[in-house]
C-alpha cells in the first residue's frame, strides 16, 4: 500500500502538475521543479481525491466559510468547501493587490479556512489573512496542497499542507551550472 505522499506525487506527476526544468518564480528566484497545480486542477476527480487525503488533517480546525485566493487557490478551495459543505468565497487581484470583490461579505467573527494550492513565502496567503481581519472575521487555519516554503512561511495560525516538499531556489546572478544552460520560464503561479 503506498503512502499518501507518494499516492500525491503520483497524482501530480500523472496530471503534469509537477514540471521541471528551469522556472522563473512569483518571487524572481530561479528553480528546477514547479507545481503548476493548474494541470492537476483539470482534473476534478484528481482534485477531489487530493481533498480526500488532505481532509483528516482539517480535523479540529472549525470553520464556516472557505476564502481561497485567485487564480491558484480556485478549485482547491471550492473543493474543500463542497467536501466540508461550506459556504465558499474567493479573493482576487485587481491593481496587483488580492481584494474582496462581487458583493462577498464576512460576518463578524466568522471562522474562515484560507486555502492555497502552494506556497513558496506565503504572500497571496497573508493578503488573504489581512483581508479577513481587516473585514471582521477570524482566521480558523490555512490549508494548502503544498508547501516548498521549507518552513520559511510562517503565519500566526495553524498551516496545514497535503504535501510538504521544498526544492532548492537560486539568485538568478547565482544559476548552478546544469540550470544556465536552459532558459527560464515563467509558467504562471
């Protein structure tokens, strides 16, 4: 019987969620491996058996509402909310900034799961936070499918990831010599 790590990675590989290559991050930094949870999210079924493997873990974390941020936190976060019969809203860019939009409101207090495909440091994550506090509610946990931040994104609430799992990023003035070879492309977060 494999583990979940592998039956995840099995997903990733088989719906090409997992590249790599020579990648241009979010962040500027360069990196061999990519998750382009894009391809997997093509995928409902896929999807939702992520969701399957990622839901023990929500055990104890009381929420009402699950807020993902756009683009990448999309389908993940809808599946969680339709898994966990909860309301679903969503936070999206306008002016290179995550706002609240389309008549989505947040009750006071009301307890919030932030859910994200992947993080790296964690920015869209801590809009999403600021966005909930600014409005009135209380974030529950942050829920993501992966996490490469190798445990540099920290947030003040539980985070809980499917899969952790950190490549290692470079300066692009600092490229290895197997990466200088091979152009860099930015596939989109």
């Amino acid at each position: 019987m494999q583990s979940a790590n592998e039956e995840v990675l099995q997903i990733f590989r088989k719906t090409n969620a997992l590249l790599q290559g020579h990648f241009i991050l979010r962040s500027g930094l360069r990196s061999e491996y990519f998750f382009q949870c894009a391809q997997v999210c093509q995928h409902m079924s896929a999807v939702s058996r992520l969701i399957e493997l990622l839901a023990p873990k929500l055990d104890g974390i009381e929420f009402k509402t699950v807020l993902a941020p756009a683009m990448g936190g999309l389908v993940v976060g809808q599946e969680v909310a339709r898994q966990f019969d909860s309301r679903y809203i969503f936070v999206e860019k306008e002016n290179d900034r995550l706002v609240l939009r389309r008549g989505f409101k947040i009750e006071p207090d009301e307890p919030i799961l932030i859910v994200e495909d992947v993080i790296t440091r964690g920015g869209r994550v801590n809009e999403a936070i600021k966005i909930v506090e600014d409005n009135g509610g209380k974030v529950a946990g942050i829920a993501v499918l992966v996490d490469r931040s190798q445990g540099n994104a920290s947030f003040d609430y539980p985070l809980i990831s499917l899969l952790q799992m950190g490549f290692p990023t470079y300066d692009p003035d600092n490229l290895p010599e197997h990466l200088k070879d091979i152009p860099a492309i930015k596939p989109g977060s």
